[in-house]
C-alpha cells in the first residue's frame, strides 16, 4: 500500500491511469467505432503491495500493434527480484487480452543488458538502434541567430496536415524496412493521428511535383518528456545541412523538454547535429514480437508451392 502524503503524486497519476484503461477497454469492445488510443495498464501486487506496472499504448489506430513501455518498481519483493518481477510484468502485458494485437514493440536503453536479455527471452527481436539528443541549453548564442534565419525559396516547412501526409507517408516508408513496417503496421492515417500539432514535413517544391526530403514524427507512447523521431530521405541532400538546424532550433524553442531520435547508423545526421550544439544522451534498441505470418503468393511462379506445404 502507498501512504498518501508519501506517495500522492504517484496515486494521482495511477487515479489517471486507471482511467485511461477504462476508455481502453470500451474501445476494445468496439473496433469497429472507435480507433484505438488510450493506454491500458497491467500492475504487479504481492500482498495487497503495489510492486511494479506496465503501460501499453495502441501505436496504430486498429490496435495491432502495440508498444509496451519500460517497467516501474516501486517498492522490493521479498521473494523476487527486480529482473523477475519485470519479466512477469512484460510477459503479462503480452498475453494481455486483446485479440486485435498481432505484434508488440519496446524500446530498452542499450546499455541495459539484463532488460534487453529479458525481452529477447520473451521472444522479441532487435529492430532498430537510435540516438536520443538534447540541445546544449549553455550555449544560447548560435540557437538565437538560427532563429532568425529562413529557409530557402524552394523548401517549405509545414506542421503535418491532411494534405501533405502522403507526402511524409511515402518518406516513412522510405526510412523503415520491411520487416519493420509489417511489425508497426502503421497506415498513413495512423501517422496524422499521432501528430500532436507538433509533427512537420519539410518539402522540396519545383515546378512540377512537391516531394518530402526530411520530417519530424511525435512518438505516441511518450507521455512526459516529448520525443521526436528525425527522418530523413535516403540520398542524402546538401540543403539539409542548413535547414534541419532551422526547424530544430525552432521547434526547441516553441516546445519545452523536447529529444530528438535520429538513426544510429545515420552518419550525416549525427555529425550535423553535433555541430549544431545538440547533445547526444541516450542510446536505444528497439525490439518487436509479432505473430503475423509471411503471405505466400503462388501467383507470381506458377505451379509453385510453399515449402510448408513440401514438408507437409
């Protein structure tokens, strides 16, 4: 049990919670009304004793596919160790029932071996490795003259709208791989949902088409701190190198405590940013679990059949 003076602001929030998982459960009972958006809750007791929870958000609008946040303890089990009640707690929130869910996210700190341990023994696979950067709040200087600075002529930022998400949907579908894509099963419009009115597209226009070379995405699970993912096209393109430090800089100071999430393996990005006086703090993994099964298609060889069948 938690004392009310001790431990009131941790109550408040789980009275929250507990609501959240309220709206959750009616919007599981009926998918065919309402999306899904809410967070449910599965919580870890030992004699009456609040140890631990675990939050699970829908990451697209028909709920199969969900991501699972890191476990809090709170308080010591005297008969099972941290590592153990985090394995019950990730196990619960799998078998959780939800029969939409076809596939399940987390994202571990990649110094965290034993959590990264405990999620591939619960079947999870490594999907994607990012860098989390901050911006070096001492030093103001470069920051207020970015500010005041523009974009050139021929790109345009935007905040992510109805119009242009086909735009950034064919960019995200760019940055991501296949197996990735499957396991998030993200439609654009899961992408324009979760944008909260902070999520952008820059453009590149000419006189005949308009394509997206670069953009920010709010992640849906994040509930403090906001966290945007930094994408960006394949080829890489030189005008990137003065407007990402643009719209960063101006997004950074329209927007309190934010992060930004670039790929590990994205060389360019890494060392403009560290140019442009933003702080690498963390590095994650993001790892999947995912139930869903490769679709033969027997029409693109004829005659064919699948190698399941052989066995068979």
């Amino acid at each position: 049990m938690f004392e009310p003076n001790k431990h009131g602001e941790l109550l408040a929030r789980l009275q929250i919670t507990l609501i959240r998982s309220w709206l959750a459960q009616v919007e599981k009972n009926l998918p065919g009304f309402l999306p899904a958006k809410r967070p449910s809750c599965i919580v870890g007791i030992e004699n009456k004793s609040l140890r631990g929870l675990v939050l699970i958000h829908p990451y697209n609008q028909r709920g199969t596919c969900l991501a699972l946040t890191l476990p809090e303890i709170f308080e010591g089990s005297n008969y099972l160790s941290k590592s153990k009640i985090t394995k019950r707690l990730l196990k619960s929130a799998i078998h959780h029932k939800d029969y939409r869910a076809q596939s399940w996210i987390i994202r571990c700190p990649a110094v965290d071996l034993d959590l990264i341990s405990i999620t591939r023994e619960l079947g999870f696979q490594p999907l994607k490795l990012f860098k989390s950067w901050k911006k070096n709040t001492i030093k103001t200087n470069t920051s207020q003259i970015s500010s005041s600075v523009e974009l050139s002529q021929e790109l345009n930022y935007q905040r992510l709208n109805r119009f242009n998400n086909r735009l950034f949907w064919q960019l995200m579908k760019s940055s991501e791989s296949s197996n990735l894509r499957q396991i998030l099963d993200r439609k654009s419009s899961d992408i324009f949902g979760s944008n909260k009115n902070i999520s952008g597209v820059l453009i590149s226009k000419n006189k005949t088409e308009e394509t997206a070379i670069a953009g920010l995405l709010s992640r849906p699970e994040c509930q403090s701190d906001l966290v945007l993912e930094l994408i960006r096209d394949t080829a890489w393109d030189e005008r990137l190198s003065e407007s990402i430090p643009i719209i960063l800089d101006k997004t950074n100071q329209s927007f309190k405590q934010i992060s930004i999430e670039t790929a590990s393996e994205d060389e360019e990005l890494t060392e403009l940013l560290t140019k442009n006086e933003w702080v690498q703090t963390t590095e994650s993994l993001l790892l999947g679990r995912s139930l869903w099964k490769r679709q033969v298609n027997s029409q693109i060889i004829p005659g064919t059949r699948s190698l399941e069948t052989m066995l068979e």
